[in-house]
C-alpha cells in the first residue's frame, strides 16, 4: 500500500509541474522572473535576457514559460541587460499572451525601446482572424511622422467597438526617436475611458478618451497570437522580394527590451519605478 501511495504521490507532483508550463517548448533554462503572484495583474513578460544559442530560449516569457514560436532577432544591450535589434520583416512570434486578453478590463502594456529613425512600423502587435477587422488586428502600437514631430497611435479592437489611442501634432511625444533608450507605458483605465502614455516615467498631458466605453472586451477567441516587432498583417513572399513596406505590416527596426502587459491600470508610482529600476 505504501509503494502505490508513493507513486500516486510522484505522478501527483509531476502533473503540477507540468500543467503550469506551456509545453511548446525547448527545455526550461535560466530566464527572468518577476514578483506577481499566481494570477496575478502582470500577464506577459519578457526581458530578452538569454544568452542561449538557441534563440527561442533568449526570448521566454516569464509567467508562463512560453516560448516563442519564432525569433529571429539578434540580442543587443539593452536598457537593462539584453534586448532585441528590430529588422524589417522579421519579428518575435508567440501563440499568445497567455491570458492577457481573457482578463484585461483596464490593462498596460510597457516596453523600453530605441529608436534612431522613424518609418511607419510596428513595436507589437495582436492578429486577429481574418474577417474580424479591416487592419486584422485586435491591438496594436503604430509609429509614424518624423524624428522631430513623432507620431503614436495605439489601436484597439474589442466585442464592442475600436478606438485609436492618438498622440501627434501639439500632443507629439517629443525626444522620442533621439537614438536613446526610452521607457514608454501606456495604461487604460476601464473607470475613466482614458490612455495614458508614460515617457520616460512622466506622463504626458494629453489623455485621449475612448468616450462612455468602460472596460475593454478583447475577443480572445478572435486573437491568433502576440507579434513583438511587427504590425498585425503578414508579408507575402513577393513583397519580401521586392523590398515592399506597408503600413500594417512593417517591422520595428529599432531596439525592444523589458516587454510587459498588465491586466491593470498601473498606477503613476508604479510606472515610475519601472522606469527608475529600467524593468
């Protein structure tokens, strides 16, 4: 009796070991972890810190242990650590954000990044199936303009409706793509229908409103999966080919480090200290 209860135990144990990982992936190895506790408001993280040969094991998420299905990204020096070098038609690739889209009412997405010159692309991305949205996306964070007069919009798509996030002409985010690592968070709040975007641990003046909405409604079920460094379209081998850009498809070409998404609105101390502690 006491050899089948052990192995009862012993099959008990590695069941809770391995329900809570995604097993879509290489063997675990040193990366990241982050204070949040067991369903916690930090959803998706990841720090670009691996200095593994494999390029997967560089670019694990620390909640969940998701690796990426593709990254074909180089590591840099980052804000803090390594980070990620941006090139055109390629990006990190993950089936999910885990369970970011299921939970966030009000949410926060946070990254540093680096930025020399400025083209119309992409710091990440959620895909959506076809049909859902003209752009095939649910959520995205889009850059254009220019070096001295910058643009930022951050769209959104939910059961519900869509609402671009926008920060240009007198709103524009000044000293944005100055080639320095920069901290940017943009926290939604459901309570108030407001954006707020975080530069560099300040938060700029300007909070565009997503009028009388609430709390966010992201589909999961409409979601195909978290692009970071690429708008929500694909590009067709001939458009590689041919060296052609579009707008909802361009990659990031810059640098991304600390990649976060909150099911929360993070309040201005708790960005600050991202900031100040380069997280």
């Amino acid at each position: 009796m006491n050899k089948i209860v052990s192995q009862l135990l012993y099959v008990l144990s590695f069941l809770a070991v391995f329900s809570c990982q995604d097993l879509e992936r290489p063997e675990l190895g040193d990366y990241p972890t982050d204070a949040n506790p067991v369903g916690g408001p930090l959803k998706f993280y990841v720090a670009f810190d691996g200095e593994s040969t494999n390029p997967l094991m560089n670019a694990v998420d620390s909640i969940r242990a998701k690796f990426p299905s593709s990254n074909p990204l180089t590591s840099v020096e980052g804000a803090n650590g390594l980070a990620v070098q941006g090139e055109q038609y390629k990006y990190v690739k993950y089936t999910s954000a885990n369970d970011f889209a299921a939970t966030a009412g009000s949410f926060t997405v946070s990254v540093w990044a680096k930025k020399g010159e400025l083209k119309t692309d992409h710091i990440f991305s959620m895909p959506a199936v076809s049909g859902y949205h003209w752009s095939q996306g649910s959520m995205f964070l889009l850059t254009e303009g220019s070096v001295s007069s910058p643009v930022v919009k951050f769209f959104v798509k939910d059961a519900t409706g869509e609402k671009w996030f926008e920060w240009l002409g007198a709103n524009a985010v000044a000293g944005l793509y100055d080639g320095n690592w920069h901290h940017l968070a943009f926290v939604y709040d459901g309570t108030t229908s407001k954006m707020t975007l975080y530069k560099d641990g300040v938060a700029l003046g300007f909070q565009p409103e997503w009028t009388n909405h609430g709390n966010v409604k992201l589909e999961e079920s409409k979601i195909t999966g978290l692009k970071i460094g690429a708008g929500p379209q694909e590009f067709t081998a001939e458009q590689i080919e041919a060296g052609a850009g579009d707008w909802l498809k361009n990659s990031w070409t810059g640098g991304i480090d600390q990649f976060r998404m909150y099911s929360v609105a993070l309040s201005a101390q708790e960005v600050q200290s991202l900031y100040t502690q380069k997280r």
